[in-house]
C-alpha cells in the first residue's frame, strides 16, 4: 500500500513540475520576473501620515 501512495505522490510531482516548466506558462514567469523592475505607479497624493 505504501507503494501505491509513493507511485501517486512521485506521479503528481512530476505532474506539478511539468505544469510550471511548460511553455504555457513562460510568459506568466517572465512577466513576474520583471515586475520588480518596472518603475512604480505615481505615488499617492494627500497628508503624510506622521507630518
């Protein structure tokens, strides 16, 4: 039994993997790989907190 739950577990890892590494998904991680470099949005407008 302990073999069949470790087949299921090996079988939805590498599932898992394939999913993330497809090439469906390059796009999503590039666009999440450049977010921190892109400047930021205006800053908001209005009273400083603590001034």
């Amino acid at each position: 039994m302990r073999g069949l739950y470790t087949a299921l577990l090996l079988v939805l890892v590498l599932g898992i993997w394939a999913w993330a590494w497809s090439s469906r998904r390059r796009q999503t991680y590039d666009e999440a790989a450049r977010r921190p470099l892109e400047p930021d949005e205006a800053p908001p407008r209005g009273p400083r907190a603590g001034s």
